[in-house]
C-alpha cells in the first residue's frame, strides 16, 4: 500500500505528559503530571460567558478576537507591564497560548529557519517549531538556578537562526528570567536582528519577592517581540482555550489571518467572559495566586525532601524538577513509572523536557492542586523511603 502518514506526524506524537495521565487513570493514583489548576475560576469570568451565551453572543467574533477582550487585554498589559497598546493592531485573540504561538510561527518562520530554545523546554514549543518545519537549537540551562552566559548563547548562532524563545516564568523548570539575563537575549536579538517569542502564560505566579518582566518592554525590542500569553491559568479555565498574541502590527495581521484560517475564532462567550474578569479582577486577586502558590511550593517540595527526593525549588509558574537520581530505573521514565507504581502518584520523565540524553534524573511534578490531594500525594510519596 502507498498511502502513508505525511512526514510532519512525528511532531505530533502523544506527549510524555498525556503519557503519564493515562497510566495515572489506569492505576487510580494522583495526577501530578498534567498542569490543571485547582483554584476555582472567578465568579465574573463565568457570569460573563453565562450571560454572553444567554445575549445570544454564540456567532463568529472578528478574526482578531471581541474588541472588548482586546480592550481588556491592553488595559491589563498598562497596568502590569506598562506597555502602550492599540486593541486594533497589536492583539491577536487566538486558541489558547499555544494556538497564538502556532500563528505566530506560521507567519514569521519558513521551513529550516532556527529558532534558538532553552532547556529543560516546555513540549509543546518543540512541537509547534516542528510542526511548522522551523528547526529548534537547544541551550541547556544550569541547575540549581537553570543560568546561562551570553557566550553560550551567541556560539549557536548561524547563517539560519530567525528568533529566540523564551518561557518566563518557565514550564518546568519554574525559572524567572530576571531582567538582567532578558537584556542579554536583547541585545543578542537586536544584534543578529532576530524576532524573539515569549510565552508568559504565568506571568501571575511568580514567588520569593520576584517580579515577572515582560521581554518587549526592553528598550527597542517592542518590534521585534511577539509576546504570546492567555488566561488558562491564571483564571483556571485550560479548557476554555482563549490566549493571544501582542506584537507590532507590521506581524500581528498576518497572525491574525493565521488564527482565522485554523481557528476561525475563539469562542465567542468564553472571550467575554475572559473580558469581564479581567475588568472586575482587582490587585488582591492576581497577589493572592502568588502567595497562595507559593505556599502550595513550600508545602510539596518539603514533602518531597521528606521522600528523599530532591527538589530545585522553581521561583515562579506551579511545577517542580525533583532529582530522583537515588531511584531504581535507568532513565527517567522507568523512575517515573516506579514512582506510581509504588506510590500511586504521576509525574512527568525529566527527558520529556530535554533534547538529546538529558534530564535522565529528573520528574516534574504539578502542584497546583488543592491541599487536600498534596497532602495525599505527600503521604504517599513517603513510600519511597522504603521502596
């Protein structure tokens, strides 16, 4: 038979973190390896999407996304990042986070073009630069404070890396790029003119007197930055999948029609919903997801220690890399899968974050649930002391 898959399947295989779900389901254990988030969603993001449902708004909104949520979002980028934007040509409403950072690829990247990442790097970024035929070049991070240097990052430079992508607060390892070290990627971007992409999907969750700096807020990286965030987190609805892209609008119309030819639009109520909340959440709601997982950090990663596991405690988003070096199992997988076998609690394989051989010795852990299932978690996890 000659009919075969086409030769971009490979991008979309199931990822290690759907992987270890399934298994959790199978077993009935504790799911730590997906990031779904416990904390209610705010009673005005659901007021919102009822009532917009209710008003009839259930049609196809503007390929750019509800000029109210347009309005919203740069109303809140004024107010935390202190950016200037026009809701008519620097926002693009898209799919979820991914699904902007999909368009976004799409409309400034062509096959075999580089685009430089970090690991320990979130999947889906991977994914989304093969699915477009971009080709990711890797900069490994250091443990304990996942550091790099300029040098390392100007030696993988060459004839065709096109951008930089940059995770702050980072999935998985936690890290919070300081300011410092983004003007390191800026300067490198203005040097070898290259667009940089920012996920900042936790921009809210961010611990230890740290704060989130936004990349396009440096001097004289506004044009060249295509900032992708969205709302699955901080308003707890990953499965209402409304994200957005801001950018300069010499890119953003071209994203815009990118996210109409995949995704029409996303879904109307929900967008105003999503609009609604982000009107009616004041300073104490977006304070009080810091503190509250801060808190949850402290609580999981001292119960890990007590399992004789070793975390590298993250500085922002709601993940951990433990160290499970001590454990049966030559890679990673094999540890995770002792893990819930003997404890009934899921993880993700440190590799799934990594290129090549690395994080062999490492799981992420998700621990953004309620307290009541981390300390179930916890207790159970104290097996492996005697394992």
């Amino acid at each position: 038979m000659s009919l075969v898959l086409s030769s971009r399947h490979g991008c979309v295989m199931q990822s290690e973190i759907r992987a270890m779900s399934i298994e959790c389901v199978r077993v009935g254990g504790i799911n730590l390896s997906q990031g779904v988030c416990d904390t209610p969603v705010p009673l005005s993001v659901m007021q919102g999407a009822a009532a917009a449902i209710m008003e009839g708004g259930n049609s196809y909104t503007h390929y750019a996304g509800l000029r109210e949520l347009r309005q919203a979002i740069a109303c809140k980028q004024k107010r935390f990042a202190g950016m200037e934007l026009d809701p008519d040509s620097n926002i693009i409403v898209s799919s979820g986070a991914t699904g902007a950072m999909y368009c976004a690829f799409q409309a400034l990247l062509n096959p075999r073009d580089e685009v430089i990442v970090f690991e320990p790097y979130y999947g889906y970024h991977v994914s989304t630069l093969h699915a477009v035929e971009a080709v990711p070049v890797f900069i490994r991070l250091a443990p304990p404070a996942w550091s790099f240097s300029p040098r390392e990052l100007e030696e993988v430079i060459g004839p065709r890396t096109k951008g930089i992508l940059v995770n702050t607060p980072a999935n998985p390892s936690g890290k919070v790029f300081s300011r410092q070290e983004l003007e390191v990627v800026a300067l490198v971007a203005e040097r070898y003119d290259l667009f940089v992409f920012t996920d900042e999907i936790y921009e809210h969750f961010v611990y230890d007197g740290l704060s989130h700096c936004s990349l396009a807020t440096l001097p004289g990286m506004r044009e060249r930055t295509i900032t992708v965030s969205g709302f699955s987190k901080t308003f707890s609805i990953t499965g209402w999948r409304i994200g957005y892209a801001i950018c300069d609008a010499r890119w953003a119309q071209t994203i815009g029609y990118f996210s109409d030819l995949v995704y029409v639009c996303a879904p109307a109520p929900l967008q105003s919903g999503v609009a609604r909340g982000l009107l009616d959440t004041g300073e104490t709601y977006y304070q009080g997801l810091s503190v509250e997982y801060a808190r949850k950090r402290d609580r999981f990663c001292h119960a890990l220690e007590q399992a004789g596991l070793k975390p590298f405690f993250p500085s922002g988003a709601y993940y951990v890399l433990a160290d499970v070096s001590a454990l049966p199992g030559k890679t990673a997988r094999e540890r995770a899968m002792h893990i819930l076998r003997h404890t009934g609690v899921a993880c993700v394989p440190g590799s799934a974050f990594y290129s090549g051989s690395g994080g062999e010795d490492l799981v992420r852990f998700c621990f953004a649930r309620d307290d009541r299932i981390l300390d179930d978690a916890a207790e159970r996890l104290l097996k492996l002391r005697f394992s």
